[in-house]
C-alpha cells in the first residue's frame, strides 16, 4: 500500500456531532448515573445505524471510495474499544463507581480514535490525544465533576464533528518507500 484515502470525512463528522449531542443529552438526564446509559446507549445506537449502517447516507456523505484495509482497521479498532473498555471501565463495575466507570468509557473510546488515523487522517490523532488529556485530567481531579468531563468530552466530539462535515476535505496521505 502506497497511500491512504481519506474519502468518508462527512460521515465521520456527522456521527461525531451525534454522537456528542448524545452525550450532552446523556450528561443532562444523568440523575444517579451521573451520566445516563439508557439515554447513551439508544442514542448511540440509533445515530450509529442513521449514520454508518444506512447505506443511502453513507453513499451521499462519502467523496471516494474506502479501501479493504481501512475497513478492517474499523473492525480492529471496534473490538479494540470493547476491549479497552472492558479492561478500564470493567472494574469498576461491580462497586457501580459511575465515575470511573464513565472515565473508563471515554478514555477507551479516546484511544480507539488513534487507529482511526488510517481510516480519516490526522484529525482523528487529534481528538484522540485532546480527549485522552480531558481523561486524565478527570483522573487527575476527581473534585471536577464528571458532568463537566463530559460536556468537556462532548464539545470535542462536537467541534471535530462540525470540522470534518462542513471544513475539511477528502485527503491522501502518501507513504514514502525507502529508497536504497
């Protein structure tokens, strides 16, 4: 593989900006939960098929084609973040520290956004590493309230939401070979 195309910005933008408008919901009707995963996990999961599971939105949002190894990095990435989650956020389960287990939340999805470079390029590198940082601070401050990590999380999800649908384009990034 000589380069990666970057042809499905739009669709990455509007699930983000779904995504962090499901987010701010949850935030809002949180309650006990602090964030609510009733609330969450039906949003996500209506946005995640209006968005990536529609074909007809998927065709009118794409600019080009998306290659077979970017569409198994999206399967690696997925399980990646069930794994990660599970591995942070799972322990805190059976003490229902909804705190930590909603910082586990963010910080696996947080990570699951790197290999999502080769899927939608360097922005993905960046809500990754601006989302990890609002994850650790929450980690770091645990006087700071996890409503406020979330509108935080959220807004992020927001703004490169709105980046990628409405600002940027498709792209290629070429990998330069070794001359000898």
């Amino acid at each position: 593989m000589d380069k990666l195309e970057f042809n499905n910005k739009k669709q990455c933008g509007l699930w983000l900006m779904l995504v962090g408008i499901v987010i701010v919901l949850s935030d809002i009707f949180g309650g006990v939960f602090l964030i609510n995963p009733i609330v969450f996990l039906a949003g996500y999961y209506i946005c995640f098929f209006s968005v990536n599971v529609n074909k007809k939105v998927r065709k009118r949002l794409s600019q080009g084609a998306i290659s077979k190894f970017q569409i198994k990095v999206i399967y690696v990435s997925l399980v990646m973040l069930f794994v990660l989650m599970f591995c942070i956020a799972g322990p805190f389960i059976p003490g229902w520290n909804w705190r930590l287990i909603w910082l586990g939340v963010f910080l696996a999805t947080a990570i699951h956004f790197v290999p999502w470079f080769i899927i939608h390029g360097f922005s993905m590198l960046a809500l990754a590493i601006i989302d990890i940082a609002i994850c650790i601070f929450g980690y770091t401050f645990p006087d700071v309230s996890i409503k406020t990590i979330g509108y935080a999380y959220a807004i992020t999800k927001i703004l490169f939401g709105i980046y990628l649908f409405f600002i940027s384009k498709p792209s290629v990034f070429v990998i330069k070979k070794k001359t000898t």
